[in-house]
C-alpha cells in the first residue's frame, strides 16, 4: 500500500452523513480535530449516490463511527431500513449514530430512540439536535468521547512535505531541519547538518517554523531520538514562553487550522477519488 494512503487510512474516523449545515457547521470539525477526532461530512451529490459512498466508507476506513442525519430527505433512501441494515452487517467493524431534529412530542422521541436504540442496536445512540448550534457542538463532542473517536491516537498528526522546515540556534551554531510530521503537542524532525548532537530534555527557545506557508516560532524540548538507517529523528515537545507544555495562545489556533487542512485534505482527496471511480462504473455499466 502507498505509504501516503497508508497514513490517511491510519487511526478511527467519525463521518457526519447528510447533516443539516446549519446545525453542524463544517467549521466545527477543525474544533474537534483539537479534541482528536477526525472527522467529515459526507453528502449527496450526483457524482456518486449517497448510499455507495456509505458501503465505500466501510469497506475501506476499518475503524469508523457513522452519524446519520435522519430528517435529511435523500430519494430513494429509507433512513430506518438502511442503518438497520448497515448494523446488522457491519456491527463488528463500525459504530453507529442517529442525529435527528427534536420531535414535536415526547411519545415520538420515544419512539424513535426505542427503534435506532433497542430494536436496532447502534451503539452511539440518538442525539436531538438544537436549533442553538453551540449546544449541538457540546452534545456530539460528549458523545465522541465516550466512543473513543479519537482511537489509540491523543493528537491528530498532520503528515510533512519539504515545505516544511525548522530553523534554529543551539550552542552558537544555526540549525536547519525537514519537519517530518506536526501535531499540536509535537514534531518530528531530521537536522540537515552533521553529526548533530543534542541531549535529550534541551529546551531550544525560539525555533522558526514554516509549515506550508505559514510561519511562527515557538520553544521546543528534545524528547526522543530515533536512529533510522540512515539518519536520527529528533522528536520535540512544544513547549509555551512562560515554560509550560504546548503552544502559545496566538500560535495554538493558525497551526490548528493549517493541521486541519493538511489532515482532512489528503482525506478529501482520497474520498473524491473513490466516489468518482465508483460513480464513473455506475454510470459505464461496469460496477
């Protein structure tokens, strides 16, 4: 497998399906990308029906949540067969929830949760949605953590191309190194000059980034250093001016969002392709 794909494909994904936009505002996956959950909205176009993108989804993302928006009207689709069906073939491999605008009467909350919860059995459970969107926020937030959405990984690591670099001074001597791949807490790097010695715990103040045309600089901590075949990779922790851990308040939120292009782009991409694919044999008559 393509190294590049391998990473996309790496850790638990949460897709959002057919969602009501004004109550799940696209921007509210770069906010969960910094809780650790990756995350997309998936809808329908005429590329690709929205039920194969679904069985797309599952077949190649391993490790998955699933929420359906159930009161967006998609033709051809009964939202109550197709998720009975998807958990009844599929209830090893993903995880399932139901997102649904608040019924008019209790009795028919009720109901719906009876049916999604008990007589189906998806395991994310029901959650009503609010016409305040910051209360939505919250709700599903909660609800991912509780089903581990973020897998095995505390924070989403965005993979580096050699536009990428690092620059900085250490013991007199200017440094330059190609960033590997970036999170909120940490970077991995190669140094380009050698031998390159540092002891493990150096605090190295003021370090210029430059991830994919953005710049910043920030204090760093060497924490482990990893012997490759050819080359050592030097790992640092982010560390704050005022010397605690992670990155300072004006950074935090540009790195965030430049992680979460990075991340959820190579997905998209990955995602578009398969649609595209799929969609073209429907349409030659090759499924």
């Amino acid at each position: 497998m393509d190294e590049k794909v391998k990473n996309i494909l790496d850790g638990r994904k949460t897709f959002f399906i057919a969602p009501d936009l004004s109550l799940l505002p696209e921007n509210y996956l770069e906010d969960y990308l910094e809780h650790g959950y990756e995350a997309y909205i998936i809808t329908d176009d005429a590329v690709c029906p929205l039920q194969n993108k679904i069985e797309i989804i599952i077949s190649v993302f391993k490790d998955s949540i699933l929420f359906f928006y159930i009161d967006t009207k998609v033709p051809g689709l009964d939202w109550e067969k197709l998720i009975k069906n998807l958990q009844a073939k599929y209830a090893d491999r993903i995880l399932i929830g139901v997102l649904y605008t608040k019924r008019k009467t209790e009795i028919e909350q009720r109901n719906l949760e009876k049916y999604y919860l008990f007589d189906v059995g998806i395991q994310c459970g029901c959650i009503a949605m609010e016409y305040q969107k910051s209360k939505n926020f919250t709700l599903i937030d909660r609800v991912l953590f509780e089903n581990q959405a973020s897998g095995r990984r505390k924070n989403i690591r965005a993979i580096c191309d050699d536009s990428c670099k690092i620059t900085f001074n250490y013991n007199g001597k200017n440094y330059n190194g190609r960033i590997q791949d970036i999170s909120m807490s940490h970077f991995s790097c190669l140094i380009d000059q050698h031998p390159f010695e540092m002891p493990v715990f150096t605090k190295v103040p003021g370090i210029l980034f430059i991830v994919q045309g953005i710049h910043f600089r920030s204090d760093a901590i060497l924490s482990i250093q990893r012997k490759t075949e050819n080359e050592t990779l030097q790992v640092f922790l982010f560390s704050r001016f005022d010397g605690m851990a992670g990155l300072d308040t004006e950074t935090r939120p540009r790195l965030l969002t430049k992680i979460y292009q990075m991340v959820t782009d190579d997905g998209k991409e990955l995602l578009r392709g398969m649609f595209e694919t799929y969609g073209k044999r429907l349409r030659d008559g090759t499924k």
